[in-house]
C-alpha cells in the first residue's frame, strides 16, 4: 500500500507541476532507469534482495512494476527537471530526494511492506538509492560515463551480495 500511494504522491506531483511535458527531453534517462530496475529484477530473480509481502491485490511483482513504470519515472522527471545549477544547490537538491526516499523506505519497513534478504538491509537501500539518484544526474550528463558507472556498482554489489546467475 505504501508503495503505491508514494507513487501516486509523485505522479501527483509531477502532473500538477506540469512536469510531463519534459518526458520528451529527459526520456533516455527515464527509460535507462528503468531498464536497470528490470534488469535488478532479471538477474536477482530468485534471489531477490528485498521482497514485498502481499497486500490484498498488490503482489511483489505488481509493486516492482509501480515503481518500475511509475515511481521511477516521476521521480526522473522531477529530480532532473528542478535540477539547480550552483553545486551547493545541487547538494541540497540531491540531499531532499535522498532524504524523501529514505523516509518512504523507513515507513515501508516499520509498515513490515518490506522484507529484506541475504543481508540486505536499510543502509544498503539508502546507498542504493544514492547510486541511483547519481546515475540519473550523471546519465543526463554524460551517457557514457553512466554506463560504465552502472556496470561497476552493479559488479560490486552481485560480488558482495553473492548473487548467482544459475537462478
């Protein structure tokens, strides 16, 4: 439930900021996002990090695909289009949404709609969202380097967490 109530807070918000109009200019960005979300999902099927318990008619698979299609995306827009120029700004800008996902986060675990595994926990989501909320500043950068900074982290964190490919 908490998932999808923050979601419909941040489509909320980016339809009454008339941020939808800028999908067309940050588009690469949004789809890169959520083509490294679906790829969390492929290559931890089985061995999931964390896992969302049932709730009524929201399943884990259904609560990926809100934040996947709807979460991540508004949250793409609204971080990159609000984007100030001064690098102290910038600081402060990735400090709100930093500080916004690890309420969300905080509230999904004291809510028990989160379950952690094979030594996930609290911090690493908050790490996690950190290289997130990077990569779409830096994907918007420089394509490139995104890349590269993507497939780095995601080694770290298969090699740390033990993941298997056999799965």
């Amino acid at each position: 439930m908490v998932v999808v109530c923050f979601s419909a807070a941040f489509l909320a918000v980016v339809l009454a900021t008339r941020t939808h109009v800028y999908l067309t200019q940050y588009c690469r960005t949004v789809l890169w996002i959520a083509v490294i979300a679906l790829m969390y999902n492929l290559v931890c099927r089985g061995y999931m990090m964390w896992y969302h318990p049932r709730w009524w008619f929201i399943t884990d698979k259904l609560s990926q695909l809100i934040q996947i299609f709807v979460l991540f995306p508004c949250t793409t827009l609204l971080f990159l289009r609000y984007m100030p120029s001064s690098l102290g700004r910038r600081l402060l800008h990735f400090g709100l949404f930093l500080a916004i996902y690890s309420a969300f986060e905080l509230v999904l675990v004291i809510s028990h709609e989160i379950e952690y595994y094979h030594g996930w926990a609290f911090g690493w989501s908050i790490l996690l969202d950190s290289c997130m909320l990077f990569v779409m500043w830096l994907h918007e950068q420089n394509w490139r380097l995104s890349l590269g900074f993507c497939g780095l982290v995601t080694s770290l964190f298969l090699a740390w967490f033990h993941v298997p490919f056999d799965t």
